[in-house]
C-alpha cells in the first residue's frame, strides 16, 4: 500500500459501538460526494481530476518548465493560500526545505505575493540584483490584493531589465479560463495563461497547472505525481468499505474524535521537509471544514524539534486534541552518528546508527507517551518520499477533506469567512466605494 492508516493507537479511545455507528454516516457523505448532490457540487472538478486533465495543457506545462529552467537563476512564484500552497508544499517535501542552497539545475524558486510584508519584498528584490528571472502569478480571481501588488512590482522588475518583449517570454500566468481582469491583462500583454478551473477551488488546485508549473520547473516528475494521485482516486472513490478505504476510516476516525470534544487535530511530521505539506494541509482542512460554528482547528508540529516546545502541551495539557502522524517508511537518505573517542556526550552507544533509526524509535516513544497522557495518535504510513506516494497522499487527503467535510454538516467547498478581514482592509485604506464601512471601523478603532 502506497498510503496506509494504522490505527492501533487510536484503538483506547474509540470503542469498536462508535466506530460501527457511524460507518454509515461516513458512506452516505462518500457516495454524496461521488454523485455531486452535496453542497458546493459546483466545485468538485478535483475529484477526476488526476484523470480528467487537459492533456495538451499538461504537455505544455512541461515546455514551460523547460524553458523556464534554461533561461532564468530566480523563478518567482505570486500567488497567496491555494494558488501557493500545494507547490511550495510538494517543492519541499521532495527537493527539501533547503531547495535554493542545494546545488542542482533547476533555477532557486522563490514565493512571493503570500503576504503583505515591505521586508520579504525587499530582501526578494535584493536577491535578484544580477540575476536572470521568470515569474509566474497565480491568481483564479486575478484580484486578490497581495499577489497583485507583487505582480506590479516584479512586472515592472523584469519590463525595466528585459524590456515590453523580452519580460513577454518571461512572464507566465495561471487564472481564470476567460473571465476576470488578470486573464484579460494577459491576453492583451500575450502572455503564456494556464488555467486554474472553474470547477476546483484554490485549496484542492495543486494537481492543476496552478501546483504543477512550479513543481515541473523544480525538476520533479509531474507526470509520476499525477500517476499516484490518479491511483488513489481510482482506489478511495471506488472502496465502498470504511475498513478497506483509509481515508474514509480517517475520516470516520476525526470525526469521532471531534464528537470526544477533541477539536484540534495536529498534523505531525518527523522530517522538516514536510513543513510546508503541513500548511497545505491546514489550509485544506481549515478552510473546508471551520464554519457555521463547527470544525477540527487543524494545527502542526515537526518532531523531534516541537517535542522540545509543543510536545508538553501535548503531552501534558488541555485534552482537547489528538494527532496524525505523516510517517515515511522508507527513508531515502542515511546518516550514521559518528563515534567520538572521547565519548563527552555518553552517546557511543550510538555511534554508527542511522538518524532514520533514531527517528523511528523518537516516534515511537512519542506515540506512546502521548498516548499514556490522554492524545490518540492516528498514523498514517507513506510507502516512500518520491513523486507518485506524495501524489496517493495529496488525493488521499482531499478526498477525506470532501468526505469529512459532509459529515460535519458544511459545504466544505466555499470560504465565507476570508471576506470579512478583506472588507474592513479595504475600507480601512480608502477603497472607493467604502466609505460608509471606513467611517465605522474608524471610530470602532478609537
Ligand atoms: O482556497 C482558496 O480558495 C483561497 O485560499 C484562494 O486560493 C486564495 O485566496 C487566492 O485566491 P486567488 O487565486 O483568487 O488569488
């Protein structure tokens, strides 16, 4: 199995009533899904998505990615939440969180347009200074504010150097099929568009060109990403069994834990390279599932580093949480300690052991000194860290997310609640038309 649940450490806490009682919930909300008479039904293009793509776009995707990595040192990736999340998230978990330092033949990736920081704009501008860039703004609406501004700025970045022409070959945009003001500035510049679809919203767009034009230009094989997501979809829309089909034993499992009064799950990784994913996922989740009152808060932590800050909460505070654990099984890189004559640190015994042993026993101590302490642990295995397992594991956690999001009672395709900050920021900075807001939010600040 490419990904697999294991669920001994969830087995004290769940009795096997529970679990039994709400298999058929967990199947109703899964053949909902696959019929398209749940909520946002409009939004469910991800689903075939690992099947069902535009081949030639594919195709083009790939020429992209060539001609990117051949003409530039810097390629800058705009796009903020799901036009940025899924690419960086798959970029670190396979190239490493330390992809720009590594020597290798892919430009150094830099993201850009996900906050609203003068520092991260300028320090990004400092590193361009002589060198050669591409860029690709990411925007379905094309008028979110963030990637906008930065848009502007290395827009003009590239016209200043390379001229109107010359920033053209260099400039590449992922929006809307034909609608909305980035698609139309686009086509009138004659710029290379990809398309975000209609039918897939921001958080479950990293198998679209929105995910996969940066993950091609860093040299993985988006065509073996695709393979294991296409395999997952064939095998979790197809196992009608919540014991046979682990992601709807995850999300029988979540969902019981949130009716325990655990409403925090914690995504754990033992492998920085996953910290990244992790955002993807809290994305994915929280922005699916957090509404109309209701919802896990899906946080994160890295292991063994966090068991030195977070790990006593976990271990020791509120009951409120349980956590999943991403595990790859087969580690794709050794180290062995070193033996130290001296012996000053007393860890000889150590000497010649492999980091991914180590590792292994920390997580295993940890999953039962969490357990003893009252945190059911959900452990999910990953065959490998390679491009086909991570895709299994993208869909893998998609289709749960739609699945889980039914069984909550929310349409877990829509995100009302990211309006209301973008609301009072442009009354607050004089946007025209929001005068009324402006003058209340004013006085309310005070
Ligand atoms: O998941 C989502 O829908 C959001 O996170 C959006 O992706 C994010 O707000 C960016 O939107 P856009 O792609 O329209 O710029």
């Amino acid at each position: 199995m490419t990904v697999r649940l294991n669920d001994t450490y969830m087995k004290p806490f769940v009795d096997e009533k529970e679990l039994a009682s709400i298999k058929d919930e967990v199947l109703d909300a899964h053949k909902s899904l696959l019929a398209g008479n749940g909520e946002g039904s409009d939004f469910l293009g991800w689903i075939n998505l690992p099947n069902d793509y535009d081949k030639e776009e594919f195709e083009r995707i790939k020429k992209a990615s060539l001609k990117i990595r051949k003409s530039c040192d810097i390629f800058i990736v705009i796009g903020i939440g799901g036009s940025y999340l899924g690419a960086r998230a798959v970029v670190e978990f396979l190239k490493s969180p330390m992809y720009n330092n590594l020597k290798k033949e892919t430009p150094d990736i830099y993201f850009s347009g996900c906050n609203i920081s003068a520092q991260a704009l300028n320090d990004l501008l400092s590193i361009c200074e002589g060198k050669d860039i591409c860029i690709n703004v990411i925007s379905k609406s094309g008028t979110t504010t963030e990637p906008a501004v930065a848009f502007r700025v290395f827009r003009e970045l590239l016209e200043k150097k390379y001229g109107k022409e010359g920033a053209k070959e260099r400039i590449f945009v992922t929006t809307d099929k034909c609608k909305g003001t980035l698609k139309k500035f686009a086509t009138e510049e004659g710029y290379e568009t990809f398309v975000v679809p209609d039918n897939v919203g921001g958080r479950f767009s990293v198998l679209t060109a929105v995910g996969l034009l940066p993950i091609a230009v860093s040299g993985i094989d988006i065509s073996a990403l695709m393979q294991g997501a296409s395999d997952a979809a064939e095998f979790y829309t197809k196992t009608d069994d919540v014991d046979k089909n682990d992601a709807l034993k995850y999300v029988a499992l979540r969902n019981i834990m949130y009716r325990h009064g655990k409403s925090t799950e914690i995504l754990v990784s033992y492998e920085p390279y996953a910290t990244m994913f992790n955002e993807w996922w809290k994305q994915l989740y929280g922005e699916s599932e957090g509404k109309d009152g209701k919802g896990l808060f899906p946080a994160s932590v890295i292991f063994s580093t966090d068991l030195h800050s977070l790990g006593q909460f976990i271990q020791d505070g509120s009951r409120n949480l349980f956590e999943t654990i991403v595990s790859v099984k087969e580690p794709d890189e050794k180290y062995a300690v070193p033996y130290d004559e001296a012996n000053v640190d007393g860890l000889n015994f150590l000497a010649g052991v492999d980091l991914n042993e180590i590792n292994q026993k920390a997580m295993k101590g940890t999953i039962l000194a969490h357990i003893d302490g009252g945190a059911p642990n959900i452990l999910i295995e990953l065959k490998k860290r390679d491009e086909y397992s991570l895709g299994y594991l993208l869909y893998f956690f998609e289709y749960a997310c739609g699945v889980s999001g039914y069984v909550l009672g929310v349409n877990p395709f829509n995100q009302p609640g990211v309006e209301a900050y973008k609301k009072n920021m442009f009354a607050l900075l004089g946007k025209p038309g929001y005068e009324a807001e402006k003058k209340i939010l004013e006085e309310r600040l005070k």
